[in-house]
C-alpha cells in the first residue's frame, strides 16, 4: 500500500470518527437547546405582558411590511388566570440594524397600549447598537403609547447615541408591529 492511500484512509478515519462525535454531541445537546430558547422566549412573553398567565399561538401568515422593512413573524393572545384575552405579544423581524436583522416581541393589551417590548436577537456593537438591549431607558419610550402613535425617530423617540441604525431599525418594527395590530385586532376584530 503507498503512502498516499495509508494517508488518504488514515485522514478518512479521522474525519469520520470526528463526524460521528459531532453527530452524537448535536443528538445529545439539541432538545435541552431547543428547551432553554423557549424558556427564553416564555420569559420575554411574560417580561412585555404581565397580565397574562398563559400564552396561545395565533394562526398568522408572516406579513412583511416592505414600506417599514420589518416583518411580523408570529401574534401570541395573551390570556390571564381566568382565560379572559389580556392582550397580545407580536414577534417582529426588523431589517436593517447596523448589524442586521433584529428580532422583539412586543406586548400590546386590550387597549391597544404598548406595555413592553424584550428583544430577542439582535447582533449589534457592543456599547453602542446593543444599549437597545440593555439601557433601562430607552424601550420605555415606547411604552403606554396607543396603537395610533407612529413613532418618528428625532420627534416622539429619542435614537441612541452613535446607534442611528439600530434606533431606527427597532422604531421602524415598532411601527410595523402596531401596524399589523391596528389592521387585525384594534377595536375587538379578530
């Protein structure tokens, strides 16, 4: 046998025993994976609409707002301890953050106020785009508007410092979400 094929079998081993050890540790790691992101997303849920105990999946079709370059993924009802609609959380794929998609849930209750929005994946720079995640007081700005307010970054929202994409970005879902919102449940319809 030349060198050549040992080294090709050899090398082919290799690969092989190492794919089957990735393969092992995806089978081993996915459902606890899968089981902490839900957990993620149930407390996101609850973190934008407190007066809800249990959350239902509502039948949508992903509406893209092209105009508002965002998209609604997916509306959860939110229903308290006696089953009574709350209010809803709407899942929003905004484009165009400096560094790309992001992704929130917005709680809206059965007024139509915003009472929270968590964001769930967003990928921007550290201490600059990621301060919409972690600085206390901005998201609040939107909080306890009515389904009517469009916001206008520079007018009724004030954009993060050095963070114009990620502030218009989020602003743009907003809107998106309350959008879809006023078009499906604002005064009851459903």
């Amino acid at each position: 046998m030349s060198k050549e094929v040992k080294n090709t079998l050899i090398m082919t081993a290799i690969a092989l025993v190492f794919g089957l050890i990735l393969g092992i540790v995806h089978e081993v790691t996915a459902e606890p994976i899968r089981i902490q992101n839900e957990k993620t997303l149930n407390e996101a849920y609850q973190a934008v609409l407190s007066d809800a105990e249990t959350f239902e999946d509502t039948e949508i079709d992903a509406e893209e707002n092209e105009e508002l370059n965002a998209c609604v993924d997916s509306v959860l009802t939110g229903l308290d301890a006696d089953g009574e609609e709350v209010g809803y959380v709407i899942n929003v794929t905004s484009h165009g953050g400096y560094g790309g998609d992001i992704t929130f849930s917005m709680g809206v209750d059965s007024s139509g106020s915003i009472e929270g929005i968590s964001i769930t994946d967003i990928d921007e720079t550290p201490g600059l785009g990621m301060k919409a995640k972690t600085d206390d007081e901005w998201l609040p700005q939107f909080y306890g508007e009515d389904s009517e307010t469009e916001f206008v970054l520079g007018d009724n929202i004030e954009a993060i410092t050095s963070a114009t994409f990620t502030s218009r970005c989020i602003t743009r879902g907003v809107n998106a979400g309350m959008a879809y919102y006023n078009e499906n449940y604002a005064g009851g319809e459903e």
